[in-house]
C-alpha cells in the first residue's frame, strides 16, 4: 500500500510508566517519520526529570510535540497500592488537563483521532464529548488482548477463582493458558480492580479501533485470528515491534557499557525488573545469591530495593558482578555482544527489545499481563526459560542458578538463543515496507486521513 502525503493531526495519550511511553513515543515517531502524520504526544510521566524520560524526549523526531501533564496533587495517591492502581488514578487526576489540550488541539488542528492506551480508559468518555474517534494503543501482546475480549463471557463460566482452575484457558488462536498465568486483575473477584476490568475489557468492543504492539512471527496463531473481519469487535492492527533506538551518546558511554566492553562475548547475564516493579526482600536475596552462586557475569539494575541485597554482595561479586542503582541505558546494554541472557519482569516493552536484539530470556513476571507475557514466551516463542517457583511464590536461589546455567552453558540456551534469533531477522522484516506491520499500519493511516475535515 502506497503512502500519501498527509494532513492528519492524531493526540496521543500515555499513562505513567517508561514501559508505556518507549512504545507509545516509537509509535509517534513512526507516524511521523513514515506516514508523514503530525502528533501531539500527550504524558502522564512519573518522573520528568528522570534521565530516561528527559533522553527519550530528546530523541522524539520533527512533526511530534511531547507535552508534559501535571503530577498529581502531593498525597493525592495512596501509599502501598499495586502499580497498576497507582497508574489508573494518576490518570484521572490528568482529565481536566487532557481536556484542556484536546480542545486547543481541536480549535487549532485538524484532529483525526485520539489514541490511547489501556490505563487512559477514563479519557475514552472524553473524546466522545468531543467527537473525536477514540482509538486505542495495546502495548501488550495479542495473546492478552485475546483474553480482554473473552474476559467477559470467561468469568461467567467459571465461578470460583481463577488460580485454582482445573484446566488451562483455551482461546482461538492462542496458546493454553493456566489459571495462575492469567492477568493479575482476574485473580481475586473480590477487589476493586476484577470489576474494573472487566468493565474495562467491555469497552474495548467500543473503540474504533485497535493497536497493537506486536508482528505476526511473534503470535503467528492469534494474529490472524484478531485479523480476520468480526461484527462485534473492532478493528485490530498488528503494527510493532515499537521499540527505542539506541541514540544517545549517554546510552553508548554509560559506565555498564564500559563495563561489559569488559566481557567475554554471550557471557553476561542482564537482570532488570522494569520502573514499577519492586521484589520483596527475600526473592531480592535469593535472586542475589542464585546469581553470586552460578558464577556467570552480570549487570544488575536495581531500583527501590537495593537495600535488600545481602550485606557485601557488591563487594564478594565484584570481579565478576556489575550493580547498578539508577537509571541504565537498557537497548544498548541489550544490543551489546557479551549480553547473553535477560532476566526479566517480562514486561512487554523489555520483551520486545530482548527479542529485537536477540537476547534469550529468564522469565521473573510480577504483575500486570507479566506472567501471561512469560507463558507466551516459553511455550508459544520458546525463546524463554521460567524457573519453577516454590508454594509461597519464591524463585529460590538454586533455581536461579540452574536457569542461568542452562541458557549460558547448555544446549537448551543453544536452542534458544537460534528461534529468538529467527525472530529478530522477521521483526526487521515485519517494519519493512510490505511487511506485516507496516501493512497493518497504512491500513489504519489510511482510515485516519479520510477522518480529516
């Protein structure tokens, strides 16, 4: 499908979380850059003064404006909540200034559409106010987008709770899914968060259309089952994988590249758990001993917990061990040549950038769609090994220590690490023009352009 030139303004709208703005700013800058369609990035940011929040801003193209939403009034989010309800309530406390920019926006441009993505729901109401077709960005897999539309009819089959499900979920196209690997909403019915969901996950049959970052080679069987024509759901647009480049001098110079420059090729192991994950301090440990224990290398990010380290880790791991407390330049560390294993929260963005850089994966999922995301991996990818957890939940050192094994010395990282590099090879091609997202891409640009007054 050929691109023409465009006149359409499209307001993007992103909730909290580094997770959630990579994507979304890739996708702005793709619009931009290939589809010639000018955007107002709209952004909750926990942080703005985060040097990877600042970084990425820097790396936004011509044609996108980033315009920074207010913080929360202080106090104004509860202490000891799950991220995910911090997310949701950052974002209603942004309404009245989305509002206030849609509508500049809508007197002074020709808007086409306002895109979200799933914790910016509370706008979605907005936007009809407005008349604007609201559209929404699905930073997760198909796999879970899957489960979204069938959530509804799901609960009611099923009355008890879901971790003690006799069977896995079987949905069309996709891989079996247990009980316990089910997105974290879905796991207790009595919390505020099952009902919003669900309520959530009925919305979605109102959006104009969908989103989605992921490629066909990564979901070969879902995709094309949320592809084909249906009456009752909208349309879906397979159109990543949307990650960051590496562009910044900061990301090639930061000290965990000098140090891995330091290291043997395919010998180190990266562990990140992402900006809203916290471990508790006894997996903190046993993932801390496990590592100490493998022997192998490592770069260790770890944010709001490194307290919790056992006393003289640092200094008994140090010829071996490099720990970092603040913030690190994740895709170069990812794309450099000693990297030869990610230990991940799963999380999607980070999925996305170990698979685009060929990095075979350990799975330690923590909330969110994240174990969802990690059974997807190891049984549908197979790019994923995931340890065995004990009753309570614990990942106990032993276990670290046989996983890291395995995919640095033996055979089953060999196999590994040869599909997620078939993988790489078919992402490249997917953005490609006549690939699979790129097709999927024009589709919905085109539906954008006839939207222009």
């Amino acid at each position: 499908m050929e691109i023409q030139g465009s006149t359409a303004h499209l307001a993007l709208l992103c909730s909290p979380g580094m997770g959630h703005l990579i994507p979304f700013a890739q996708l702005a800058s793709r619009l931009a850059k290939v589809y010639n369609i000018a955007i107002t990035l709209l952004i909750n940011s926990e942080n703005p003064s985060n040097p990877a929040y600042l970084s990425l801003l820097d790396s936004l193209p011509d044609g996108v404006d980033a315009v920074t939403l207010p913080l929360p009034p202080p106090n104004s989010i509860p202490e000891g909540g799950s991220p995910m309800t911090k997310i949701i309530l950052t974002v209603i406390s942004s309404l009245p200034h989305v509002h206030s920019n849609l509508t500049r926006l809508i007197s002074t441009k020709s808007l086409s559409a306002l895109v979200i993505d799933l914790f910016s729901f509370p706008a979605k109401e907005m936007a009809g106010q407005l008349g604007l077709p609201c559209y929404l960005f699905y930073p997760s897999p198909c796999t879970a987008l899957a489960l979204n539309f069938h959530a509804p009819e799901l609960v009611k089959s099923y009355q008890g709770e879901f971790k003690d499900l006799p069977e896995p979920v079987k949905l069309p196209g996709c891989i079996p899914i247990s009980g316990p690997d089910l997105v974290e909403p879905l796991q207790d019915r009595t919390t505020e968060m099952y009902h919003g969901f669900l309520q959530l996950c009925t919305q979605l049959f109102d959006m104009k259309g969908i989103l989605v970052n992921t490629y066909e080679e990564l979901e070969p069987g879902v995709v094309k089952t949320l592809r084909e024509p249906d009456e009752v759901r909208p349309p879906v647009y397979a159109v990543g994988p949307l990650t960051r480049p590496i562009e910044s001098e900061a990301d090639r110079t930061h000290e965990s590249i000098t140090w891995l420059d330091l290291q043997p090729d395919k010998s180190v192991v990266y562990v990140a758990l992402g900006s809203w994950g916290i471990l508790n301090q006894e997996q903190v440990r046993e993932l801390a001993l496990g590592l100490e224990l493998s022997g192998h290398r490592f770069v260790w990010v770890i944010t709001g917990c490194s307290d919790a380290l056992p006393e003289g880790f640092e200094e008994k791991t140090k010829e071996i061990g490099h720990v970092v407390t603040s913030w690190a330049p994740q895709l170069a560390i990812l794309k450099h040549k000693s990297i030869g294993l990610f230990l991940t929260h799963c999380g999607w963005s980070s999925v996305l950038e170990s698979v685009t850089s060929g990095v075979p994966m350990v799975s330690l999922p923590m909330y969110a769609e994240q174990r969802l995301n990690a059974a997807l991996l190891t049984d549908g990818a197979k790019v994923c090994f995931r340890p065995k957890e004990s009753e309570s939940g614990l990942i106990p050192r032993d276990e670290i220590v046989r996983v890291v094994k395995c995919v640095i010395e033996g055979e089953e990282g060999e196999v590994l690490r040869k599909r997620v590099g078939e993988l790489k090879n078919a992402a490249v091609h997917a953005l490609l023009e006549g690939g699979s997202s790129y097709q999927a891409m024009a589709e919905v640009v085109e539906v954008w352009n006839k939207n222009v007054a």
